[in-house]
C-alpha cells in the first residue's frame, strides 16, 4: 500500500549554513575536555573570579590554566575583564544559554517531532 501525500502538505526545512555549524562546532570542542568542563562549572558556581583564585581552586598551574581559559574565550563561552593587574572570568551567560536553545536543539528533531 502507497501513502501519496499532496505536495502542499510537506514542509521542509532549509539546511543551516556551514557557518552555523562551525560556531557550534568550536563551542564543542571547547567543552570536550574535563578540565574545562570543571573551569566552567567554577565559574558558574562562584560568578566572576580572578585567576589567582581560579588557580587554586581548579588545582592548576596559572599557565596550564591560561591555555584552557583561551580556548574558552575564542569559543566566545566565558568573558574576561581586566582589573588593575588581575584578569577576571566569568561565564558568558547569553552564549552557554544559546547551546542549550530551542534553537539548536529543533535542527536535530525531524520535522514534525
């Protein structure tokens, strides 16, 4: 048996650009990691943090830690803001809350779902 559905009932969806997928692509990569992963988690927790205290809480050296909080700036996921001498880190709300997004998530449901 043959299901025939008029074509006016169909809709399809356009495919998002190769750039919408490298953004989210970088923002992956930079959560694929443990330590990261626990940075993110610190900053989440304690809000704005200077990486002298960011330090000893995660349990890493200042430039061990310097190479994780750039991977998650380029990856636009935390902010940095420079006091005196200091860098503070903060999550960058707006961009943690966009990979958690409707927005996202309705490209990986087919449609009608």
């Amino acid at each position: 048996m043959k299901i025939i559905i008029p074509i006016h009932e169909v809709t399809v969806k356009t495919a998002p650009s190769d750039s919408f997928f490298e953004t989210y692509e970088t923002k992956f990569k930079a959560l694929a990691d443990r330590k990261r992963l626990q940075i993110m988690y610190e900053l989440t927790q304690r809000g704005k943090t200077c990486v002298c205290d960011l330090c000893d809480i995660v349990e890493m050296a200042q430039s061990k830690l310097s190479y994780h909080l750039k991977i998650l700036l380029d990856a636009k996921l935390i902010t940095k803001e420079i006091i005196g001498t200091w860098s503070y880190y903060e999550i960058n709300n707006s961009e943690v809350n966009a990979l958690l997004s409707e927005q996202l998530c309705c490209i990986f449901r087919p449609s009608g779902s």
